[in-house]
C-alpha cells in the first residue's frame, strides 16, 4: 500500500501529468457545463499575464549579459546572421509544405460559401489592423518609443532591440563591465525561481483555457472544421518530424530525445495556446542540454519573433481553405504570388498579439482574389488550430537553437541522445 501511494505521488510530481488532467478536466467541464467553462478563461489569461509580466526582464538579462560575455562583436553578429538564414530557409520550407498539402487535401472544397453574404463584424479588428499594417510600420516598430516604454508594453521585438543595443554598449566598458554583468545575472536567476513558483499555476491555466474553448465552441466546432483541423496538425506532424527530423539528423541529435525532454513545456503551449509560456524555461533547459547560455538568450527570442514555423503552415493553409470554402479560383502564378506576400506578411506579424490572425488578415488586404470575410469562417475553429502550431513554433525554436549553438560550436555534453553513430554524448 505504502509503494502505491508513493508511486501516486511520484507520478503526481510530474508536471506534464498535472498538465494533461487539466487538460482532460478542462474538456470535460467545457461538454457538461459551457456557460460556467467560459468563465475559466480567466485562469489562463491570469496564467499568461503572470508569464509575460516575467518575459522583458528575463529577456533583457540574458540577452545583455549573452553579448557582453561574448566579447567579440564578430561573434554576436555571425549568430544573429546564421540564425536569420536559418529562420527564414525553414519558414520558408514550412509556408511550401502547408501550401502543398492543402491543395492536395482541400479541406474548403464543396463548403460552397457565398463571401459576399459573409457578415465581417466578428472579424473588424483584425481587418482594421491589417490596413495599418506596412513593411514601413513594422521597422518603425521595432524601436520603442522609450526603453521603459518596451517593458510596459511588454512588445518582444523592442525589448530584444534595446537589449541588444544596451548589451553592445556593456561590452565596450572594458573590466568595468564585470560587476554589471555578475548584478544582471544574479537578477535573471531570481527572475527565473519566480517563473518556477508561477509555473505551479499551469495545470490549472490549462484547464481554464481549454475548458473556456470547448465551452465556447463547443465540440461540434470540430465536426464542422475537423477536415481543416486534421489538415493542419497533420502538416504540422509532418513539418516536425520531416523537416525538423532530418535537420536534427544531419546536426547529429535525436529530435524525439529532444521531445521527451521538453515534453512539460510542449503540453503546457497546448493547454494555454501560448508559446511565450514556456520560454523562460525553454531557455533554462536548452542551457541545461548543452547550448551555451549566450547563444541561447539571443537565438531563441529572436526565434519567437522571426521563426514561427506552424504559423507559416496555418497562414498558407488557411489562405487556400478561404480560397476553396467560397470557389475562389487561384492559379499557380497567383498561389506563388500568395507565397511571396506571406513571405513577407508571417514575418511583419512579429510581436503582435493575435499575430497570426492579424498576418492572415494582411495578406487576404495584399491579395485581394482573396474575401476579407473568409476570416470569419476561421473563427469556430481558431483556437483548436492555434494549438497546433503553438506547438510547431516552440519546437521549432528549439531545435534552431540547438542547430545555431552545434554550428558555433557552443554545444556541450548533450542530454539527448545524438542520431549519428560516433557523435559523443
């Protein structure tokens, strides 16, 4: 009796079994009771704030510290500049995917939508943020208007922008540095004990969401999308294990030794729907596995903002769901078009809430063969795609930031498998 309720424990210990009971609770409460289910949503839109209330320090720190620890500006620039490459050959790669399967699958056909009887109301924010959006606005951006500005509105791009700069400034100040960078990193460790106490809070931000989702949308969301919603997680599987899979291959680690690693972190993004989540223990546990603290404080934020592969899948995806489900007829030359504006588009979207939908929105305003109304038809299934490539994203930033600290050579003693024989371990 005594083993049992010590393996009960045990197994109870484990975060990602907390996480899935959420989960599974979280679906249940959304099925037998809806109107109460929504208002749970606040355990994870409080979960989140907590999360994003961390976020700018953590981020400011590490980054800060990661370049003046480097000392030579040639290093800091050759990551930035490898990881950029990166970013967008992979991105690139998944928009080619997503655009390939759903034209192989067509998930829209025979729904037979008129878009001109489509009502936009549900959709006014996203398309009045989506006429302001320009390549021009975005660079604007990413400056903040002042460096306490960044921290208050909690804008990634700007906090990593200030950070990089205040770090480039640090690494000029010779010997003096030393004592401002050893203040800046005890700041960091306490930021990141904080997460850990907030992280104790995710099981029940996971069933807040995923209880306020079903009981939403409920269940039947899924039947009316779920030829859409299968698309995508499938692409999404085939992306990881693929195109992630052989990327992991050639740089000599196993992808599914580093899945089992940061299994907690992954069910966490698919309770909440949010990446930024997990990003302070994403970057404690890349460290953990062997990446050097310096490459990872800058690959991975700047992975958050430019690397979103699932949301690369879903924008191409659901520009042809919307193209199909209203007998929108795209030619080869205009879904290459559509390709190229996404190129630009999934990018822009950085550091913007609702990033995705806001991307989305601009390109169907850049195409205009495309209906801005088809969004509406999105809605119902929004939040069940947005897990999917949640996931891809925060996967796919972890394996950049491996690949980038294997290519700079800042990558000891790994804690996964490697799957090339005669790699050490």
């Amino acid at each position: 009796m005594a083993e049992e309720i010590s393996w009960v424990k045990k197994l109870w210990s484990r975060l990602y079994i907390r996480l899935l009971i959420g989960i599974a609770l979280g679906i249940l409460i959304g099925v037998a009771f809806p109107l109460f289910a929504v208002k749970l949503k606040i355990l994870g839109d409080l979960f989140i704030k907590l999360i994003r209330m961390l976020l700018a320090p953590i981020i400011f720190g590490t980054v800060v510290v990661g370049i003046a620890r480097m000392g030579d500006l040639k290093s800091f620039g050759r990551v930035g500049a490898k990881s950029l490459i990166y970013f967008e050959v992979v991105s690139t790669l998944a928009l080619i995917i997503g655009l390939v399967v759903v034209n192989v699958v067509r998930p829209g056909v025979g729904m037979n939508v008129d878009a001109s009887a489509i009502d936009t109301k549900p959709i006014a924010t996203y398309a009045a943020a989506a006429q302001n959006f320009t390549v021009s606005d975005f660079l604007l951006s990413i400056v903040p208007t002042s460096a306490v500005g960044a921290f208050v509105d909690g804008n990634m791009l700007q906090v990593i922008f200030f950070s990089v700069l205040f770090g480039i400034a640090l690494s000029r100040l010779g010997e003096s540095k030393d004592a401002l960078i050893e203040v800046l990193d005890g700041f960091v460790r306490v930021m990141f004990v904080a997460v850990g106490i907030v992280m104790q809070l995710a099981p029940l931000a996971a069933l807040g969401a995923m209880a306020s989702v079903v009981g939403k949308f409920g269940l039947k969301s899924l039947e009316s999308f779920g030829w859409l919603i299968a698309s995508l997680y499938v692409t999404c599987l085939l992306f990881i294990f693929g195109v992630l899979g052989a990327i992991a291959w050639w740089n000599g680690f196993s992808l599914w030794g580093f899945l089992k690693y940061v299994k907690e972190e992954i069910t966490v993004v698919f309770g909440t729907c949010s990446t930024e989540a997990v990003l302070p223990r994403m970057m404690t546990k890349l460290e953990s596995l062997g990446c050097e603290k310096a490459v990872v404080g800058l690959v991975l934020p700047a992975g958050y903002a430019f690397n979103a592969d699932g949301t690369s899948i879903y924008l191409t995806m659901a520009s042809i769901f919307i193209a199909q489900a209203t007998n929108t007829h795209l030619s080869l030359g205009q879904q290459i078009l559509l390709l190229a504006v996404l190129l630009l588009t999934s990018k822009g979207s950085a550091g913007v809430a609702g990033a995705g939908f806001i991307a989305l929105a601009a390109t169907l305003s850049s195409i205009h063969t495309l209906p801005m109304g088809g969004l509406v038809l999105l809605l119902g299934a929004e939040s069940f795609l947005n897990q999917a490539r949640a996931v891809t994203n925060v996967i796919g930033n972890g394996v950049a930031t491996i690949v980038i600290s294997k290519w700079e050579g800042k990558f000891d003693q790994p804690a996964i498998p490697c799957s090339q024989p005669g790699v050490s371990r």
